[in-house]
C-alpha cells in the first residue's frame, strides 16, 4: 500500500451522496524524469506524498555514455532553497561552479571583436552568486540517488503514460507496462511535446525562430573566475558558463545559438575547423577554446500553454512553458512552478489536486510565465539582429541600462525572480 503524507493513501472523497472511502496507489503521478521530473518527485517525496515517476527512458548518468545531456543548467538563487527542501542541494553543491558575474559582450561592430563589456555583479544585490551552474548528465545521477533514498517515492524508469483518464475525485494513468495507477494529482513535467497536455486537450502557442542550438563544453587556458560571459553579434547570444575544472584546465559550457543552417553547417565541420571557428566567435576572451566534448544541437522556440491546469492535472517545466536559453530563466521558471504547487499542496493537504487547488496555482503562475517568455522573446530578437545599425541601437541600449545603477540592480533582482 503506497504511503501518503497521512500514511496509507486511502482518502475519505465526498461525493453528491454521502462519503465514500477511495484508495489511491499514490497522491502523485510525475510524468517525465528529466531533470525537472526528477526534481518534482523529490520535491514532493520530501514533503512527505507519495509519488511515482515514469519515464519512458532511462536516465542517462554518465557523462561520456551514449545520449547523456551534456547541456547545463544555471539554478539562480530562489532555485537553491526548494533544492535545499527536496535533500538534493547537498549532493549537488560540491559539483556547483558558482555564477558571481553575468557578462555581456557586444561584438557587433564590423569587426567581430569586443567593442562595450559590462558585468553585472551579483555582490550589487545580494551575498550569494547568482547562482550555481551543473551539468545535466551529473543532475540526473544525484536526483536519482535521492530517490532511491525515500521510500515514498516510486522511480520506474522505461515505463512511460499512455492515456489519462480523469473525474473530479481521481485521475487514472495507463502506463505502457499495461499496469493502471489511480492518483490524485498527475504533474506533467514530460517536456515541449508533453503526453499529458495533449491527452488533456490543452493547446499551446508557440513561436519559432529559425533558430538552433549548439551545446558542448569547452576547456580554456585563462580562469573563468566564475563569470558567465555572453557574447552579442548576431544570431544569437555565444554564452560560456563557468563549469568545474576538466581534466586539470578551466572549463566552460558553451551555448551557441545561430540560424538554423549555419547551426547545421557548424555541427558538421570537423573539430579542427569547428574549435577554430568557435575561437573567432569567442573574440578569445579565455583564450584559445578547445573542444571538450561532443556537440548537441535542438531547435529554439517559444512555447507557452493555454493553461497551466487541467482536471487533476497540473503543467509544469516545458510542459507548460519554452523559452530561448537566455538568462538562465527555463528550468528557475519550471521550480518556481514546483515551489507555488507545493505550497497549495502543503497548505491544504486533503484538497490535493482538486479544481480549486489547481485554478489557483493556473492564476498564480501563468501571468508571470507569459510576461517572462515575452521578456525572454525580445532579447533573442536583439541578439539575432545582424543589421550594423541594428546592432549599434542594442549596444546604446546595453550602454544605457548599466549606467543607472537603478536600472540595473532591478533588472538582476528581476532576473533572479525577485520582482516578478
């Protein structure tokens, strides 16, 4: 019998007529194991519900192994407390570079070289960095470990959802291993494409931009010194993100987004001609990049549901919302998600996934999800300005924001989540 935060998940559920007893396998089905799944699971195994999480396909946690996610993740500092409160913030701490300074770089003058640099420091705002910056192989290995160790929380990686099926008191999920789990609440964390949202019907709008993603690490002769550096020419940002040192060298996580074939074009050249051509994007700010793993690449798009709510269901992470990777917004925006639904779910237990729970969490998040990838919409747009006069109107405007000190530290504690 599977353990809810009252002990046996057995419920007294009010009905039209009288109360009857129904019995739940669990409170929540998590759908998805990524690196938000994951997160969601320990998050709500911590507080004490149980949980299943599915995935339809093992985590991958070692980084030299065939499809691990060689992408990184920034968490800002709101991130790091509902870390703290699932038990993950202590496994992944060591593994953490911190994010003291956010450069940016303009290089989008004829030539491409730097021509304005401005930091933003975290010390302006606060007495933490901005954040903390893990590969997303290594999240998937210490979220899993932090599973195996609640003994609420189900992980059953290689199942998958195949239908769900909801009234107002339960929801019922068909799992591609032919069993059927009776739920209260189903948490959609099962990416852009998610299952779920379509099994429920929610539409979404999305935007695309002709543009794509490279991901790789790089090692670097000079220090990072824990500055992430993101560099403005055109096609969108050049982005290193401090990463613990590889194989004895400095290393960084590179997010370089271009229009789509030139993306394709670059992926496809042989690593000497690739790391040469990633050195002249960089302006050698670290000095000479080398190319320290395999490259990945995905397409960018903008992605936001109709709702974030359905009958018993609650979406979360890409699920519900997709940005570009600037500013470090996707995944924080996914855990403050977690954050407002655990809170409803802690302040009235018994009413755990029912509509009026569900509704306030849809009204408490979807307005700021909407502003922030509208935010996050405009910047990919100047980063991808390829106009010389274009590029000299984003650089006045870089000028302009870092000379007000106002101006600037409200746009951090924005950034942080802090003034949503």
């Amino acid at each position: 019998m599977a353990l809810g935060p009252f002990g046996p998940c057995a419920l007294h559920m009010g009905e039209a007529k009288g109360t009857i007893m129904r019995q739940f396998d669990y409170d929540i089905l998590v759908s998805g194991g990524g690196v938000a799944g994951l997160t969601a699971a320990a998050v709500f195994g911590t507080a004490g519900f149980s949980v299943l999480c599915v995935d339809p396909a093992p985590p991958v946690t070692e980084r030299e192994a065939e499809g691990a996610d060689l992408r990184t993740t920034a968490f800002l500092q709101p991130a790091q407390a509902l870390l703290e409160r699932a038990g993950l913030w202590d496994r992944l701490a060591p593994h953490a570079a911190g994010l003291q300074i956010m450069r940016i770089v303009d290089a989008g003058g004829p030539e491409p070289e730097p021509r304005l640099t401005r930091d933003f420091n975290a010390a302006d705002i606060s007495d933490k960095p901005f954040g903390w910056n893990l590969p997303n192989w290594l999240l998937r290995r210490e979220m899993v470990a932090r599973l195996a160790e609640l003994p609420n929380v189900t992980f059953r990686p290689g199942t998958g959802v195949q239908t769900v099926f909801t009234r107002q008191t339960e929801a019922r999920v068909g799992l591609s291993d032919g069993t059927t789990a009776r739920v209260r609440l189903v948490i959609a964390a099962d990416g852009r494409n998610s299952t779920v949202r379509e099994a429920m019907g929610v539409g979404v709008k999305t935007t695309r931009y002709g543009q794509k993603a490279l991901t790789f690490a790089v090692t670097h002769p000079l220090p990072h010194e824990n500055v992430s550096t993101e560099i403005h020419r055109s096609g969108g940002p050049f982005t290193l993100v401090p990463l613990p040192d590889f194989n004895g060298m400095p290393s960084s996580a590179v997010v370089w987004m271009e229009q789509g074939p030139e993306a394709k074009r670059l992926a496809e050249l042989p690593p000497a001609e690739f790391e040469a051509a990633m050195n002249a994007r960089s302006c050698n700010l670290y000095g000479p990049l080398t190319l320290a793993s395999r490259r990945m690449i995905w397409p960018i798009i903008s992605q936001v549901a109709e709702r974030m709510s359905a009958e018993r269901v609650a979406l979360v992470a890409e699920a519900a919302h997709v940005m570009p990777p600037i500013g470090a917004q996707g995944l924080n925006m996914s855990l403050g998600d977690m954050r407002v639904l655990l809170e409803l779910a802690q302040a009235a237990p018994d009413q755990l996934g029912d509509a009026a729970m569900l509704d306030r969490f849809h009204r408490s998040r979807h307005t700021e999800v909407r502003a922030r990838v509208a935010g996050v919409d405009l910047l990919n747009r100047a980063s991808m300005m390829s106009a010389q006069p274009l590029r000299d109107i984003r650089a006045a405007g870089l000028n302009a924001i870092y000379s007000l000190p106002a101006v600037r530290r409200t746009m951090m504690q924005m950034g942080l989540g802090a003034k949503a």
